[in-house]
C-alpha cells in the first residue's frame, strides 16, 4: 500500500485542533468513497481527503466480494434518473478497474445454454430468474482488493480509524470533526460526499436530520439465511454462482427473493452494537461442504408507524433476547413439524440431519417466535416453491438462520448529480438508499464525483 496517503494518526506537521482544507472530502471508504475519489483524481480535482472510522471499511469489499453486473441489480433507475443504457457504461467503467484485481475471477456466464433452461424451470412456477455476469474475490482477498484500490489513488489523502463526530455546513464550505489515533481534529472541504455504508447508515441519518439534509423511510429486507447440503444447489450454482431468484407470494402477494448465495461458503456472525444479525461468506481458497443464500422479504411500512429503521431492530433484539444474546437456527424437518429445534436432537441421525453440518454456532430454536407472522407466511411459502424449483432444498437437515435483515431504509432526496437540498453535500452508496451492492456502490460513487467536477470544480479553481 501507498503508504504516504493512508493517514492513521496525524501527520507530524499537523498540530492539535489543525484544520486541513481540502476540495472534496469523502465520508466513508468503501466501495462508493473510493471509486469517487478514482473518479474525481481523473477528473483533475487537486486535494481530496478521505475519512473512514475503520483501517478497513466493512461491507462487500471485505465480505465475500461479488460483483452483479447488471443493471436489473442494486439499483433504483428511476431514482437515478438514468437509463438501462446509461447505468451499462457505468457498470462496464466499475467492472474494468475491478477484474484488473489479480484474484477477480468471472464465475456467471450469461450467454451458457443452461441459463436458459433454469429460466424456463423458474417460468413454470411463476418465479423470476436473473443470471447477471458475475465475478468473484473471495472473502479471503478482501483487504488485498481494498489496498489495490487505494493504491490507484495518487493524490488522494486517507484518514483511517478517524471518526467524524459532526459536519457544519456553510456557504463556501464544510467543515468535519474528526476524532482519531492522535485526537480531535477539523477538515474543511469546499464540497463533502457522504458515503457511510450500512454500518455508518443511522449515524448519518442523525447528523442529516441534525442539519436539515431531506431523507425518509424506505423499505426493509427482513428474512433468514438458509444452510444446506451443497449437493442439492451445485445443480443450479454450477451455471449461476449466485442465482437471483424473485417471487411474488400467492397468499400476500409480497414480494420476496434470494441474496447473496455463496457456494461452499459459510454462515457467520454480523455485529450491531447491541445484537446480532446473520450474513454470509465464502472464501476463494478454502470451501465448505455447505452452500447457504439469504431469502429476503421486502417489507414497506406507511403511516401510524413507518419507522423500518425501528422496525428492524425490534425484530433484530427480539432474536438477541430469544437466543441469550446470539442468533437462532432451526432444522427445517423441526420447522415443518411446528417444534423448535434443541441441542440434544440438532445433529440426529435417525433424522438424517447429520447430513448438513452447520457453520456457524448459532442457537438451536423457534425461528417463527422472532419474525412477524405474515413474514415467516412469505419465506414458507418461497421455501417450498423454491424446493420444486431446486429439489433438496427443504431435505430436513436444512438449516434456517435468523435473523437476517439488510438495512437500506433511509432515503435521501437528491438530484441527478446525488446533491442534497443542502448546498455542496452530496450522497452516495447503500447506506444513503442510493445503490444496494458493490457495483450499484461504486456506480453511485461515480455519478456522485461527476456532479461534484461538473458542478463546483472549475468554479472552486477560478474562485482560488
């Protein structure tokens, strides 16, 4: 890594309380952070700092690394206001700096024959098919993919493991608060791009509404991960290494959909603070006999109550009091019956659910005590038409892991460029609603740096 631009404490000519001015500065280092610094360096913006509370920033970048290449996935075109055309050179831009990542691999190829013929299986029971072309690092190789990427960057300064704990807004300029290694300190920037990524989303959401920045509530994937024997999915994985499948339920008429299949991959822990949530990996150079994938039930609130944000989290400590502070899994076979999974039986033979050992020391219960009735109705229901789809899926060692839920929730209201209705504060990524995904991130990235040059850049050059 270049090592002369990745701040983690001060520099030594900095003294306490110092405020650095910058042209642009960006919050967050992920996957939208650096591709609009990528952007903005090749667009000629002289000084950008980049600001992130980690040395390496969580999210997809670092958690099994998939790349969807589709404009069908990860994002909102109408809320961009682009086209499928515009949002394809987009993509292509993003996939051209990512496969030149030495351990970036292509793993989906839409143009095989076999493709075809999972779309006519899923056509037959009413479910939706997507086969995007795919690439894969590989959870191993996360931090390699995130040191290429800085390195990319020449005259980009880093500030990690640096907090922002306030942003203050005036006609000019911005002004962060900062807190890292070596103490307080104060960036100035003549336009700020905030990108905090899911971890950072609710804190983000504090300060905008602190500073009058416009967001609302959008809607929230709440579901399980599911954990089977790989040989029942390697059918369908062998052809699309993470098959979209998207299902409107006969019963609700909900909408609901797989996520984040990872072929020999492995189920892990999230942490939030005060609970737990459930995700997903593999690695490229170690596999499991297991393959898992989430199953999503997209959730829209309205009024008395439209807070998904609170919503989630009632759900997320609701599994935190029912599990002693740790996740739940349950065995489909218990599941069908309507009996929670235990300890003693979990791994029986005579039940045959040894042939699924699980990954992730979860604990064995009633997943149908922590999620909302209508939402288990959802997944059951998707379950059983999946398993006629891909026939295994519900062998009775199957494993469902709760809770899982991906929080997009907070909208922000921009204009074309991703500019907020505060002068000079622009968004991006998945923790402002603008993208879900690396590639919707970073795509959100790029928009975002071209209306920051387009707008403010030759103006703040002539003004200095």
């Amino acid at each position: 890594m270049n090592d002369r631009n990745i701040h983690t404490i001060s520099n030594g000519e900095e003294t306490p309380h110092m405020t650095q001015v910058y042209d642009v500065i960006v919050i967050g280092s992920g996957p939208a952070g650096l591709f609009a610094a990528l952007t903005l360096e090749h667009l000629g913006v002289d000084t950008i700092a980049v600001v992130d509370r980690t040395r390496y920033t969580a999210g997809g970048l670092l958690n099994d690394g998939k790349l969807n290449l589709d404009s069908r996935i990860g994002f909102d075109l109408d809320d961009l206001a682009l086209d499928h055309e515009s949002i394809d050179r987009l993509i292509n831009r993003v996939k051209c700096v990512f496969t030149a990542f030495d351990a970036c691999r292509q793993v989906t190829f839409p143009s095989d024959q076999r493709v075809t013929s999972w779309q006519h299986i899923a056509r037959e029971r009413d479910v939706e098919f997507i086969a995007p072309e795919q690439w894969h690092w590989g959870t191993d190789n996360g931090k390699k993919v995130v040191d290429y990427l800085r390195n990319l960057l020449v005259k980009t300064t880093f500030y990690l493991e640096t907090e922002v704990t306030g942003i203050e807004p005036d006609d000019q300029s911005l002004t962060i608060s900062c807190t890292g290694p070596r103490g307080e300190k104060r960036l100035t920037g003549h336009t700020l791009l905030c990108a905090p990524g899911r971890q950072g989303a609710y804190w983000f959401r504090r300060v905008a509404n602190e500073i009058g920045i416009d967001n609302s509530f959008g809607p929230i994937d709440v579901g399980i991960r599911i954990e089977l024997n790989r040989r029942f999915f390697d059918p369908v994985t062998d052809v699309v290494y993470d098959p979209k499948f998207i299902i409107k339920t006969k019963r609700h008429r909900d909408r609901v959909r797989t996520f984040c299949t990872n072929p020999g991959g492995r189920v892990r822990f999230e942490h939030y603070g005060d609970f737990k949530l459930i995700n997903g990996d593999a690695l490229a150079g170690r596999k499991t006999e297991n393959t898992n994938f989430a199953l999503l039930n997209t959730v829209r609130l309205t009024q008395p109550f439209s807070d998904s944000t609170l919503f989630g989290h009632m759900i997320a400590k609701q599994f935190h009091l029912l599990g002693g502070g740790t996740p739940i899994v349950q065995r489909v076979g218990d599941f069908r019956e309507g009996s929670r999974s235990r300890t003693e039986t979990f791994n029986s033979t005579t039940r045959h659910f040894n042939l699924c050992t699980p990954t992730c020391a979860a604990v064995p219960g009633d997943i149908s005590l922590g999620i909302p009735a209508r939402i288990i109705d959802n997944l059951w229901e998707s379950l059983k038409t999946l398993d006629k789809i891909v026939p295994g899926i519900l062998h009775p060692s199957t494993l469902m892991y709760a809770p899982e839920i991906k929080f997009f929730d907070t909208h922000f209201h921009t204009d074309k460029h991703l500019e907020t209705n505060i002068p000079r504060i622009f968004v991006a990524g998945d923790g402002v609603g603008k993208s879900r995904g690396i590639v919707g991130s970073a795509v959100t990235g790029i928009i975002a740096a071209e209306g920051i040059a387009r707008k403010y850049g030759s103006h703040e050059k002539n003004r200095r």
